[in-house]
C-alpha cells in the first residue's frame, strides 16, 4: 500500500466527483466555450460560468468576472507582473520566492523594473514594518507568496494588505499553497491580485489555475487572439483568457472547488493543521532531524521540510519510495533563493505535505519509516 504526502506539488486522490465530471465533459460537452451558438457550445460555456461563480465564491469576491482562468499559478503570475510592470516601475518581493515569480521578476529587472528583495526572519516570516522600509514613491507592486512552499510559514496577508492599500500599492499574492487549504477573503485582505493553481489545494487536475484581478488593476494580455471578438481591448475576463479554454479541466477545477465549498474549507484546514502539529512532534522526536521553519502548526501551511543530519535529501526521498512506499518531495522545489535563506542549498531539503484525505496512520508510518532511514 502506497503513502501519498507531496500534496504541496499536486493533491492526491481527487475527490470522486472531479473525475466523474472531467469524464463527463469529455464524453457529453466537447464544444468550445463561446465560439457557436449550438448546445455543447452552450453547455461548455455553462461549464466555465459556473467554475468562475465557484472561484469568486471560494475567494469571496462579488464580480467573478475578475476571475481569468489560466493553465497553473505560474502563467497567471506571468500574466499579472508582465501585463503591469514597466521600465522604471518598482516591485518588492520576498527572497524566498517561488521560481515563478523569481524567474519572472528577473526577466523584467533586465528590462528596467527595480526589484527589492526584501528578507524575511530564520522561520520565514516577513514583517509588516520590513516592507513598509522598502516602499519608495516609485513602488507599483508588493509581491509575496501567502505561504513559502519550503519554509511554509503563512504571512501576515491581512496586514501587508492594508499597508499596500494605504500607501497606493498594488498588493499581488501567489496564493498557489493556500488557495483552498485555508480561507481566502480576499477584499477583507485587501488583495489585488492573487494568484491560484488548480492541481494542490483545490482537488482540481494539473493544466489548472486562476487569476484574479481586483476592479480599476487591469494587467495587459500576456497573449492576444482567439476570443471570438474583434474588440483589441476586452472586459474582464476574457482579455487575459485568449485561445481555446481546457474546458474539461475547468469543470474538473469547478468539482474540487464544489468539494471544498460543501465540506467546509476551515474544516479542511482544521484537518491538515492537526496533521502538521503530528509531523512536527514526530519530526522533533528523531535525534538527527533539522526542521525548516516554525514549530507552530497553526502558523504553518499543510507541509513540512526538515534534513536528517548526514544524509542528503534525495537518498532519503529514494529510501522512503522503495523500500516503504511513501511519497515525499525532495531537492530545491523550484525554490533555490528559500534554500539559501534556510540554509540547504544546493541539497535542499525533504517535504512532506499531507492533504485532505490522509489519515493519522499515514503520518505513523511515515514517522517509523523516517526513523528506520536516520539510524541507517
């Protein structure tokens, strides 16, 4: 029997209804949203207003028209900084950013945007007053992660929202470890733009995400044509969705969202902090155990990263596969600048990310094989 516990790379198992209702679309509405007039046009179109409405209820925004439906979190980061930032602009952002946004800031540093990293504390967290120092008349865009996918410190979003809403700050939030795993008001956050991935937290399937983009912030398309329309300059959202949409995806995406709306995304929450709070006392049982990040669950998204003193992280993460059938996460996870600030680089480290749908057995096994590998 295998263990899954890389949930902070893609969740795993769906619920049951998002497979039937991939299937579905598939097999009964293979028509293109919004290009025909007849009934599987129609009903795909139908199929994309109703994951839209799920999205904008699930972030808690009146408009989903600001809802702009992308492959993954990091064409919708993409999307966002190019379509804003010009020569000369400032954006600040954290130093311990997913490649996502590193990689894409780079990019655009090379072209004339100013970009200030600022750092965050030996658990990963960044303050308030720490991004308050670093904005100039010229910042356009303060843009952080919710939560680190190594550190998995959860940052003070509310208040860095109202900072950046003071100062007349765009606030962006990759969103990619929290979007679903734990409620997401965004105009209570004063988030401007924030972006989301299907395949994690939202029981959706990979080739999935969303963006969202608050009213009077319009980001220029990342890419033009295949909308059906002749206009150049379009409403929310189909300026930022040209081409034709993954119409099974969305509804597989709108399932899992349905799944999270019906169950209770505090009560998912409530599950995956209490299977945090088990891993980390397990973790810090274990002599040779170096634990990234804070101590505290409750201030934690749903993963963990640790090293075992003496070996590297790969050879642990094989051990675990072959010979105990646990699926971890192990390397830099496309995050290199967080492994700096943790100290792990280039190794990186060893994950474990526990979802929805495992259960306390899971984690006991996990821990006994762990402890099996450290005295080896």
């Amino acid at each position: 029997m295998m263990i899954y516990l890389d949930n902070a790379a893609t969740s795993y198992p769906k619920p049951e209804t998002v497979y039937r209702r991939i299937d579905h679309i598939l097999r009964k509405i293979s028509g293109n949203p919004g290009r025909a007039s007849h009934r599987m046009a129609i009903e795909a179109s139908r199929v994309v207003f109703a994951a839209r409405e799920a999205a904008g209820r699930l972030i808690n925004i009146p408009d989903s028209s600001r809802i702009a439906f992308t492959k993954n979190a990091t064409e919708a980061i993409n999307i966002a900084l190019k379509g804003l930032l010009r020569p000369g602009d400032h954006v600040i952002t954290t130093s311990f950013e997913h490649n996502s946004v590193v990689k894409t800031l780079g990019r655009l540093s090379k072209e004339g945007v100013k970009v200030t990293k600022v750092r965050p504390d030996k658990d990963g967290f960044v303050g308030v007053e720490t991004i308050a120092s670093a904005i100039t008349n010229e910042t356009r865009v303060v843009c952080l992660s919710h939560a680190s996918n190594v550190f998995g410190a959860l940052q003070d979003i509310e208040a860095i929202g109202a900072l950046c809403r003071e100062k007349g700050v765009i606030f962006m939030v990759d969103g990619a470890q929290t979007v679903g795993a734990l409620p997401i008001d965004a105009p209570g956050m004063n988030i401007d733009i924030l972006a989301a991935t299907g395949h994690k937290a939202l029981f959706g399937p990979q080739g999935t995400g969303f963006l969202y983009v608050r009213e009077g912030v319009e980001p220029e398309p990342l890419i033009n044509g295949g909308t059906g329309e002749l206009e150049v300059d379009l409403e929310m959202p189909e300026r930022l969705e040209s081409g034709t949409m993954n119409t099974p995806g969305i509804g597989g995406l709108a399932a899992g969202i349905e799944f999270l709306l019906k169950e209770d995304v505090s009560k998912v929450r409530e599950r995956e902090e209490a299977l945090v709070a088990g891993i980390i006392e397990g973790l810090n049982s274990i002599k040779k155990v170096r634990l990234i990040g804070t101590p505290e669950a409750s201030r934690r998204a749903a993963l963990v990263a640790f090293n075992i003193e003496g070996k590297k992280p790969a050879e642990v993460g094989v051990a675990l596969d072959d010979k105990h059938a646990i699926m971890v996460r192990t390397g830099a996870h496309c995050a290199p600048e967080a492994h700096r600030e943790a100290g792990t680089h280039p190794d990186g480290a060893i994950r474990v990310s526990p979802g929805y749908f495992t259960v306390d057995s899971d984690i006991e096994e996990f821990l006994r094989a762990l402890r099996a590998i450290a005295r080896e």
